[in-house]
C-alpha cells in the first residue's frame, strides 16, 4: 500500500511538473508573468519570488501548477501586474500556444522516456509468435497452439500481427480463416472469434509474445516518438469506443487504479516504473487536449472563438463554464473510483 501510494505521488509529480513547466515556459517566452510555479499543494513549506514569480514547495507532493496573470478572475496579486503582461492582452496565437505548451510537454516527455528505454532496454514490441492460448477458447477447438506464428487472419497478411488482431476483433460470431506457420510449414485453420461483454470485441483466445528490441541513439528516438504516437491513437480509439457505447465506463482506471497500477510498476523495477511514467504522461497530454471545460483543450475551444469573433468572451462568463466542467470531471472521477475500489476488493 505505501509503495503504490509513494509510486502514485512520484508518477504524477513528474508528469504534472513537466506539464506545468510547458506552460510556464511558453508564458515567460509570450511575456505573461507567472504569479506562480508551484510543486504539490496545500500548506506551503517552502517559497521565493523571482522575477516577478512565486516558486513554492507545498505539503503534499502529488501535482504541480502554474497561476498566469490574467487568465482567471483578477485578484490583489494581479493589481500591480501591467496590463501588457496578463494573459487576457495577448493575441489569439500566443494563448494558443502558451495552452498547448503543456499538454505538448508531456507528449516530449512520453518520446525522450521511450527513445531511453529503447536504448537502453529496447522497447515491448508484439511479435506474431503465439504466446498461449486458453483453455476451452475458440483458439483451442480451432487448433491453435502455442509457439505457432500467426501468418493471416480472414485473408489479411500484415506484418504488424496487430492488424491481424484487429480483424479478428471485428469477426465476432464470423467463421473466419487463420494461418499459421507451425514447425516452418503453413497450416490453415478456421475458427469462430467469441463476443466479449467487457471489451466489445470479438476474441479467440490466444495471447502474442512480446519482445523488446534495443535501437541505437538516433534510431531510439524515432522509437520513442513511434510509441508515443502508437499510445496516443490507443488513447483516441478507446475514446471513440467510449462516446460510441462501445466500452463503458467501467473499463477505464481512476486514482485508486492508477495508484494500484504505479505500485505494480515501481515494485516491478525501473524500466517498468519509467514505462509507466511515459504512459501517463502520453494519457495526460493526449485526455488535456480534449475540447471539454476545465481542460487546455477547453480554453484552446474559447480562443479559436475569440480568433473568430475578433474579442475574447468575458473571462467570468468563461470560468463559470470552466468551473462546471471542473464539477463534471470530479464526479466522473468519482465514479470510475468506485468501480476501482470495487475492483481491488474483488481480488
């Protein structure tokens, strides 16, 4: 428990920090002043200003943030800030992009910690060799076994076996073709892929090896940004699953899964703790992006209206939006929190 709750606090420390620093940075180079770079929150336990910036160390360290001048409601520590330094004077493009800094900072940081894994460790990459298969499953009556190479899928030979897979997926309740390469010769199959209530798809049943695959420093880098792009359409296709009534919302982790999971990580060692990091810094940047109140993308949505209608909308009439949308996210993080807690006590 105190692992999970220790790797939880390490894993979105980083990730926050190296959010907020997105913004931070872009917001000194679009000359808004920071009020504000703070690590953790609650009471303060350490502080100094600088250029006009409050840096702080805050009691409990789980997140970060950054207060710009001018984005919110003004307060007594914008009074003595120049009108040209709050955030509400800039042109469109540079809220725009001081926005985007962030949720771009935790996708660089997803490429440079994959692009060291890759290098160091080599990265999980899945191959096409079957790894098991499960008992009873339509894989077993249809033949299939362990160690053999999945060559094609209803017709479809790719060489990434996940595409393979995805047809699969696709054919559930279909008498589909397989084959596979078994002691060097091909042998052809045909099974039936089972409906699967939780996941929305088709299965039969077998598992694919995973292998890492070590790449030089330049080539790692494209590793690294190959991973990053691979996490991220996973992220946007479970997304289009969840507006489509395809997954429910029981299938996804809220606090309480993703401390359980950041435990699993960090007992597992470095490279499974540091694989995880990237992983929510990914998930982060990506689910930021979102056009929904609360989140970058939200104001990224009220500066694309502002660019078009020639003046920004009243920044209270934006924050009450903002504020609600706060409200709605908190209660579906609720939610998904009760589904983990009742998850843990299952097992």
């Amino acid at each position: 428990m105190i692992t999970s709750v220790l790797a939880f606090c390490f894993v979105f420390l980083v990730v926050a920090l190296a959010h907020e620093a997105g913004h931070f940075l872009w917001a000194k180079r679009a000359g808004i002043r920071v009020l504000e770079l703070g690590i953790g929150f609650g009471p303060r336990l350490f502080s100094f200003k600088k250029n006009g910036t409050v840096y702080s160390i805050n009691l409990f360290p789980v997140l970060a943030f950054v207060r710009l001048a001018g984005i919110d409601e003004e307060g007594a520590e914008e009074k003595d800030c120049p009108p040209e330094e709050r955030y509400s004077s800039k042109p469109p493009l540079e809220k725009f992009k001081s926005i985007c800094a962030g949720p771009i900072a935790n996708l660089v940081l997803g490429i440079l910690i994959f692009a060291f894994l890759s290098n160091v460790y080599g990265l999980p990459e899945t191959s096409s060799r079957i790894a098991s298969v499960s008992a009873g499953s339509p894989a077993a009556a249809a033949g299939i076994k362990p160690g053999d190479i999945l060559l094609s899928a209803d017709g479809l030979r790719d060489s990434n076996p996940l595409a393979m897979v995805n047809v699969i997926h696709k054919s559930a309740g279909k008498k589909i073709g397989i084959e596979v390469l078994r002691n060097g010769d091909p042998v052809k199959l045909a099974a039936i892929p089972k409906y699967d209530e939780r996941y929305k798809v088709g299965l039969l049943g077998f598992a694919l090896e995973v292998e890492r695959k070590k790449t030089g420093i330049l080539s790692s880098f494209w590793a690294g940004a190959k991973k990053t792009y691979e996490i991220s359409a996973g992220i946007l296709f479970i997304l289009g699953q969840l507006i489509t009534g395809k997954m429910s919302v029981a299938g996804l982790a809220g606090p309480l899964g993703i401390a359980q999971f950041s435990g699993q990580a960090a007992s597992q060692g470095f490279y499974s703790l540091m694989f995880f990091i990237g992983l929510i810094s990914v998930n982060l940047g990506i689910f930021n992006l979102l056009p929904l109140p609360a989140l970058d993308g939200g104001r990224l949505v009220f500066i694309l209206i502002e660019a078009v209608r020639g003046k920004p909308i009243p920044i209270e009439q934006e924050n009450k939006i903002h504020q609600w949308g706060l409200i709605a996210l908190l209660a579906l993080a609720a939610v998904v929190s009760v589904n983990d807690l009742f998850r843990i006590l299952k097992k």
